[in-house]
C-alpha cells in the first residue's frame, strides 16, 4: 500500500464523473487512499464509491455553499497532510493526468518530486466535438474524445505537499511559488460529452431553483438556468474555435510564470488567466488514459 497521494473530492449525484474520477484516481493511488464528501448522502454514490472513505454530509440547500464547500475541503486537506506526502483537491470533474511520453505513473512522479511545494497542472478542457465524434463514451473518454481546449481557468494549485490555504473554488493558494511540470495536465471533463453535459446542467439548475439570485449565493452563476443559453449552440461555438498544430505548451507556462504575482492584498497568488479562442487534438498517445 501506498501513502504517498491522498485524493479529495465533493459530489453529488454527478455519477458519470464520479465513475471516471474513481477509475482514474481508484487505479492509480488505490481506493483507500481516496476521500469522497458524499453531500446528500446519496446511496448511488455510496454504492459506487464502495472500498474509498466516503464522508456523508446534509444536502440541504443553503446560501455560501461554494465559501462553506471549500472551508470543509481545506480543512480536510491540511488533516490528511499529516498521512501522505501529496493531497491532489478538486472536483469530481477534474482528472489530473501525467503526459505518456513522460514515461512514469503519477504515482512514480509524485514520489519522486520535491516535496513541501505547491503543483500548479496546465489546465485543458476535454470538448465535445459534436460535428464530428459520434462514438458514444464507453470505457474511455481520451478516444472517442480527442479535442481540448486551453483552459487557464483551470490551471489549478491542486497538488500540496505543504502547508496552505486554497482560495473557494480550488483557483489560488497562499504558497509564494509557481510549480508547473511540463508533464503535468489538469483535465476538466464538463464539456466532454453533450448529452452527460445537458444532464448535468438539469440537475444544477434543479438545486439552484430554491437558492435564489445568484449574486445573493456563493454559487458559480453557471448552476443557475438564466445563465445556461443553448446547449448546442455552445457545442458548436467549441467546434469553431481554431485548430492549432501541435501540441507543445511550453509558451502557455512561460506566461504563466510571467505574471504570477500577489492576489492584491489577500495573501493568495495568481497569474493570468485569459480566453484563448483556440484548440488543440490531443496526441496518439494521450488515447486511453482517462
């Protein structure tokens, strides 16, 4: 058995996500190494997540649930410190990933990194390119999906190995330094099929209908059915964005790096975060690994 990396997520009822992040994370660092926030207490989550530490909390609505989710989530984080070297925190729709050609397991590199360091993996959005990925996801989602778009947004500190605070919705710590292997993504899933999308989005919108307005919560505004638009109108905007050659990333950590600087006088540390209407298809070899 392994104590090297912890894994801590929150869910609820996001089952589609939960499978894919058990499997990833299940396979690489064991179940018993990861922690599930079961909020609602739901018995599919339950079920699912059987041999992992599974935390039931209340579902009730409430007002500040992002501030009060990541209150629990630090908390928790700091705690399993005490056990493993690394704790990897995010939602259940973000799957870290080392790239193939590095040629170790996350496991391998986490155990051979420094430690007492802050991991900030560049941030890919995995799309849905309706127009022309017809395979349903069965097995794997890298196949029959092979489209990405950059996402600074979700460049996330999301490894520790140190002591630190972690800004609500897991975008910034305190930790003074920026640590951004080259081998290393953050994968967020959201967009990476268009009917588990749409399904998703139901359910949000049913939690939020009791919440009131959303400047009045702390929610992503995205929860609430006003923000939502047109499911396949955003598809098709994914579609059109340019096509890049290549695959290399290296400029996007370099700026990264350019403009990481204190988050005013918050004590946390950020670096920009633009929209680039671009994507990329992933390599050959990243197939199969989510």
């Amino acid at each position: 058995m392994q104590s090297t990396v912890a894994v801590v997520t929150m869910v609820r009822d996001d089952l589609f996500f939960l499978d894919f992040w058990l499997r990833h994370y299940g396979a690489l660092f064991g179940r018993e190494n990861l922690y599930i926030i079961n909020h609602g207490r739901g018995e599919d989550v339950a079920r699912l997540a059987a041999g992992c530490n599974i935390i039931g909390i209340p579902g009730d609505p409430h007002k500040n649930f992002d501030m009060k989710r990541w209150r629990l989530l630090n908390n928790l984080v700091m705690g399993l410190r005490s056990y493993y070297t690394h704790v990897i925190v995010g939602d259940v729709d973000e799957l870290v990933v080392i790239d193939p050609a590095d040629g170790r397991t996350l496991l391998e590199f986490l155990q051979q990194v420094r430690k007492n360091r802050v991991y900030t993996p560049l941030g890919l959005e995995v799309i849905h390119r309706t127009d022309i990925e017809p395979d349903p996801i069965q097995d794997h989602i890298l196949g029959p999906r092979r489209h990405v778009r950059l996402a600074p947004h979700y460049s996330k500190p999301c490894i520790l190995s140190t002591g630190t605070k972690i800004a609500r919705g897991g975008h910034f710590t305190q930790f003074e330094q920026l640590f951004t292997p080259d081998c290393l993504y953050l994968l967020h899933l959201k967009f990476c099929d268009f009917g588990e999308y749409t399904s998703a989005m139901d359910r949000r919108n049913t939690i939020t209908q009791t919440l009131g307005d959303p400047k009045d919560v702390s929610i992503g505004r995205h929860w609430f059915a006003q923000a939502r638009g047109q499911d396949q109108a955003l598809f098709d905007d994914l579609a059109a964005l340019p096509l890049q050659d290549g695959f290399d990333m290296r400029p996007y950590r370099k700026k990264m790096h350019r403009s990481f600087k204190p988050r005013g006088e918050t004590g946390f540390f950020q670096f920009d975060r633009p929209d680039y209407d671009l994507q990329f298809r992933l390599p050959d070899r990243f197939t199969g690994v989510i």
